[in-house]
C-alpha cells in the first residue's frame, strides 16, 4: 500500500503571530515581538485585551491576506502604525497613512496641558462654550482629543495641507457627536483664521514642524513621515518663533498658548514668549523628562483702582 502523508493542521492565529516574529527579527526589527502582536491583532479585528482568546483560532483567507500584506509594508521599513492604518492616541483610535504625522505620547502631554488650560479658563470667564484652535491639526489628534475629553469647548484645527484635512475629516467622523464642535479650516497658521476672531481664543495649541533642515532623522521617520510636518526651517524653530510673535492677537485676555518643541529649543522659546508680553511661561517635561511642552499665557484685564 502507498502511504499517504498527513496533511498540514491549518495555521492558527498563534502559529502566525510567531511565524511574523521571526520574519520581523530575521529582518532585524528591534521591536519585532510587539509589532508581530500588533499586525495580528489587527487582522484579526480584536484588541489586545481581548486577542488571547482567540490565539488559536484559524484565521479566514481574508483575514490572512490581509495579514500578510500588512507584514510586507513592515518588512519595507514603513511604520508600523502606517502599515495598521489606525493607532491609539489617547481615547482615540486614528485612522493613520502617510499625509500625516505619527501621533507620539510626547503630544499626549501636550493635550494634558491644554485641558489643563481650559479647566482653569471654565473657572476665569463666565462664557461657554470656550474656544480653542489647533494649528497644523495633521490627524487632527489634538482637536479631537479636545472636543472629546471637554464638552465646553468649541475647537476650530487648521492646516495648509488638504491631504491632512481629509485624513482628519475621517477622524472626526469617528467621534459621534463631540464632532459638532469641531471646525476643519484650511490655511498656514493663523491666515486660515477669519479676522472676527482676533482676541477671541481661550487656547492656541499646536505641535509645529520644529526640526532644522540639517537635522539627521531616523530612517523610518524621514523616508516615509510628512517633510513639512517635521521641518521648519534651517533652524527649527521658525513656525515656533511665529506661533509666539503672533498669538497675543488671537487670544483672549488670560488664554493660553501650548506648544510642543525640542528640548533644546525651550530655553530660547521661553524668551521669545516672555518677551512678547506673556506671563507665566513654564516649561514642561514629556515622559521621559525631557523638556516638551511650552505654556504661557497672555495677560488679564488689568484691575484699577479709583479712590
């Protein structure tokens, strides 16, 4: 009798998740456990809390392929969170590709501050809803997280490229409602901002290109990111040097203005801001101490006394 060899057991999402591993460290990928956990859960629709119920489970032929492609994007260098097409910024799940900026937890503390800002206004002014504007929205991940994380505010989020402007559009339509407080504006900086709302904003927040021309990138930052996103200038702290000099305009008195810069840039920023008449400048650490966050704020109404 001839003998018949027994077929190969189909794969289960666990034999794939070690298998991608591998591909990914044989290909060098420092992170290749993570990443391999992240593109299976992804194929396979369920979160990470979740994915472990279902390691051993056989993916659909849908599914695979879907799987597969994502892990030949990663295998090219892309970004993982380009090759997923989503990733968590906070509260949100983005939808992500190449006509935007990675949101990173350096802007998570960027939110922080502006929330922060906009607690302390809710107690100052009389007025709501407040109003903010997000410059250079990209994703639109700081406006969003706004308008979701503080029912009281109104953000209007700019930006020069209507590439990001879609890519935001689709996020916002992922929010539900808080989306109504959410205004979409094309326009550089401020120029995108109708004249009527000079004076008006309780908040000017933006995480601005602040790399020189000369900086060296990684790989996976400078070969696949947004060039303008990241790079301001020969310096890199042109667009910060013009958020500072022109925001005073725009905010109200006692609003604030919260940037994201390098740390080597927050000495000479902190400056700029106190010499353009702001007062309570600080600057603030991200998660690993470095400097990150600059707020300042624009001075009240003056009190005077008659007597």
């Amino acid at each position: 009798m001839t003998s018949v060899e027994p077929s190969a057991a189909p794969p289960t999402w666990r034999g794939l998740q070690a298998d991608v591993e591998r591909r990914l460290t044989d290909a060098g990928f420092d992170s290749a456990g993570l990443d391999a956990r992240r593109l299976v859960e992804r194929a396979a629709g369920h979160p990470g809390t979740v994915m472990p119920l279902h390691l051993d489970e056989q993916p659909t032929t849908v599914a695979r392929a879907n799987l597969d492609r994502m892990v030949e994007r990663r295998l090219t260098g892309e970004p993982l969170q380009y090759a997923l097409g989503e990733w968590s910024f906070r509260d949100l799940d983005l939808m992500l590709d190449r006509r935007v900026l990675i949101p990173r937890p350096e802007t998570e503390i960027v939110v922080e501050h502006a929330l922060a800002e906009l607690r302390r206004r809710s107690t100052d002014v009389d007025r709501h809803p407040l109003r903010a504007v997000d410059l250079g929205t990209g994703s639109g991940a700081i406006a969003l997280a706004l308008v979701t994380e503080c029912t009281i505010v109104e953000v209007v989020a700019t930006d020069v490229s209507l590439d990001a402007l879609e890519v935001a559009r689709v996020n916002a339509a992922g929010i539900g409602t808080p989306a109504a407080r959410l205004t979409l504006v094309e326009g550089s900086w401020f120029a995108a901002l109708a004249e009527d709302l000079r004076g008006s904003f309780d908040l000017v927040v933006s995480n601005p290109p602040y790399v020189g021309e000369d900086e060296v990138l990684p790989a996976e930052v400078s070969d696949w990111e947004p060039r303008d996103a990241l790079v301001s200038g020969p310096t890199g702290v042109e667009a910060l040097g013009q958020l500072v000099a022109e925001a005073p305009s725009w905010l109200a008195p006692g609003g604030a203005l919260v940037l994201e810069l390098a740390p080597d840039q927050a000495g000479q920023v902190a400056r700029a801001a106190e010499d353009t008449g702001f007062v309570d400048v600080e600057v603030h650490p991200d998660y690993a101490g470095r400097a990150r966050v600059l707020v300042a704020r624009q001075p009240g109404f003056d009190v005077v006394v008659v007597g």
